[in-house]
C-alpha cells in the first residue's frame, strides 16, 4: 500500500472516529460519565496508526479510564480537557509495546486528540450549567416552601397570642383569690402551660421573622465567647470539648445582640446533643469581604439528603418524641433572614456536619 492510500486510510479511521465519538457525546448521560468515556477511549484507540499498541486514558473529573496499561518509557501525546478555561483533566495516548518506542505519533493524531478534548470539555460544561441550574431551582423551591411557612407561621402567631394573654392574665387574677392548695396546684399548672405556649409562639415569631429587634454594632467573638461560657455545664455534663478559632480577638457586625446570641446557643445545643464523650465541636469566626462567617463543625452522624431541605421547617425534629420541640432551626434561620443573612449546612468527612452562617457586617 502507498504512501496516498495510507494517508487516506487513516484520515478515514479518524473521521469515523469523529463521528462516533459525536454519537455517543449526542446520547450521553451526566450521570454516566464513566461509561461515557469508556466508550470514547475505546473508539478513539481504534483512530490511531496502531490501534493493537495504543492506549488510551481519560481523567476528568475524579474519574480514570484506561484501554489498557502502557509502557513507561513509550512516548505519549497528550491533550488537556478544559472547563470553563480551568484545566480540568487530560486525554493521553501512549504506546504499549516497546516495539514502537522509537516511531512518533502522527501530527493528526495529535490534532484529533485535541479535537476528541476540546468536545469532552464541552460537553462537561454542559454538564456542570445542568447540575448548577438544577441545584439553583431546589434551593428556590426551598425559600418558597420556607416562606410560604413563615406567612402561615406569622398569621399562627399572631392568633394565638391573644388568647394566650387572656389565659395567663386571668389565672394571675385566680391565684389572688384562690386559697386551697389543691386548686392552686392545679392553676400553677395552667400559667407553666400558658408560659410554655408564650415561647413556642415567640419562637414561632423568630422563624416569621416578626420580632422586633435591636440593631447595634456588637463584637460577635465577645458575644461567641459569652454564649460559650454559659453553655460550661451543658459541654460538662455531656464530656464534650469545643474550640474557638478566629483570626481575630474583636470582629465587628450590626446585629441584634439577643438575637445573635440565641443563633449560637441553637447551634451549639444542637452540636453538643448529636456528640459522643471526647468528641470536638469546632467554632470558627472570620470576616470576608462585607460578610461574617460563622461555622459551627460537630463530629455527629451529619445530616442525611433527605433532611436537609427540611431541617429549618418549624416542628421538624430528627430527635425523641418530648426532647426537642422541632423550633430551634427555623428561629436560627428567622433570625439569620431577619439580618439579611444566609444559613447552610455541609457534611463534614469522615463524620458530622458543619452549620455555616454568612452576616453582612452592616
């Protein structure tokens, strides 16, 4: 065979090439991107001068595909794959047999790699605008429901407290003119019960965000380290230490001091109550940009997919009927929105979950 028809041929191998790696680009799947460049490192072998002795390996994306293993010392071409002008991983071919040590991989060759890299990026980037929209219209979804429960929630509220005002104002009138001991008893019962009720609808107010506040500029690593000290008994009783690290002693923000306080004291209950004995709870401060970051690490079992779109939704609980009313999330996220503010939650690894609070400094 001539040199023209030689040529020719190879040209037709990466043409094919080129169509059935566009093939299988068209019908690919995000979430089979193992699979996907499987089938792309296959095809593209067989586009080369010596597909028997050519290798092909593909790494994006924490994901490795090989043909086959290659030679160390064989020479290898190689393409990088890019995503959003960020190199993100390569394409390489590498001869596996020592008998080709000293041949050169065509220039075409070179060039289809390139090609074969510049569509895998593509198509990555593709990917990844899917993967962003999808996650943007679930935390969309996820204020709407959280706002929908604040209208309901604030209307609740609002409901129930004139009654609750009439109840506990005229038992404090009956305990004037009640003398037995057996019916005050009983009365003492119905103002803890009001009581109780008074601040399930208080919290319930934090979480619609419809308790007045009182906005000045505080030293958030001073009201941390004040929430901390009273919280002394809790991390005794429960033979849990904590840390504190920020890098600065004063950092500056316009808050409600009370309201703050309580976004730290929900948080660190919350981090003491899902810790075992010696374990470590983790508080770090900094300031970035115009924002606080407040992050709260435990080292608990973290918190499953399925409750974390839930877990700020007042009356949800993860824990025992009687230990625990289902409030203090959704008054930290009232609080946190009352302040312009955002709160998040990731998993730590190996174990326990990391709440995250951003504040604008003003």
């Amino acid at each position: 065979m001539n040199t023209t028809e030689n040529a020719l041929k190879e040209r037709i191998k990466e043409l094919t090439c080129l169509y059935e790696v566009s093939s299988i680009i068209v019908n690919a799947n995000y979430e089979q991107i193992d699979d996907m460049f499987h089938a792309i490192s296959y095809s593209l072998k067989k586009a080369f001068q010596y597909p028997e002795q050519t290798e092909i390996c593909i790494q994006s994306n924490n994901i490795i595909v090989r043909t086959g293993e290659r030679d160390e010392d064989s020479p290898c071409i190689k393409s990088p794959i890019t995503l959003f002008n960020v190199e993100n991983g390569f394409i390489k071919a590498s001869y596996s047999s020592k008998a080709l040590i000293q041949i050169d991989f065509l220039e075409e060759e070179q060039k289809l790699l390139n090609t074969i890299a510049l569509k895998i990026g593509s198509l990555l980037e593709r990917f990844q605008i899917i993967k962003n929209e999808a996650s943007l219209k679930r935390q969309m979804e996820h204020t709407d429901r959280l706002n929908i429960l604040g209208e309901i929630t604030a209307g609740i509220a609002h409901e129930l407290n004139t009654p609750l005002a009439n109840i506990l104002g005229f038992a404090e009138l009956l305990q004037d003119k009640i003398t037995n001991r057996d019916e005050l008893n009983d009365l003492d019962k119905i103002l803890n019960s009001a009581i109780y009720s008074r601040e399930v609808v208080k919290k319930l107010m934090f979480f619609a965000c419809e308790m007045p506040q009182e906005m000045t500029t505080v030293n958030i690593v001073s009201v941390i380290k004040d929430a901390l000290s009273l919280l002394e008994p809790s991390f005794k009783k429960h033979e849990v230490k904590y840390i504190v690290k920020t890098d600065r002693d004063a950092i500056d923000l316009k808050a409600d001091t009370v309201q703050l306080t309580q976004i730290i004291f929900n948080l660190v209950i919350n981090a003491i109550y899902v810790s075992k004995p010696n374990d470590l709870i983790t508080i770090f401060i900094t300031e970035i940009g115009d924002s606080i970051c407040l992050k709260i690490s435990d080292q608990g079992e973290g918190v499953s997919d399925e409750n974390r779109d839930k877990i700020f939704q007042p009356f949800f609980t993860t824990k025992p009927v009687g230990e625990g009313s289902g409030l203090g999330l959704s008054v930290v996220h009232g609080i946190i929105a009352s302040h312009k503010g955002t709160i998040s939650i990731e998993n730590n690894k190996p174990k326990g979950a990391t709440f995250i609070v951003k504040l604008p400094k003003l």
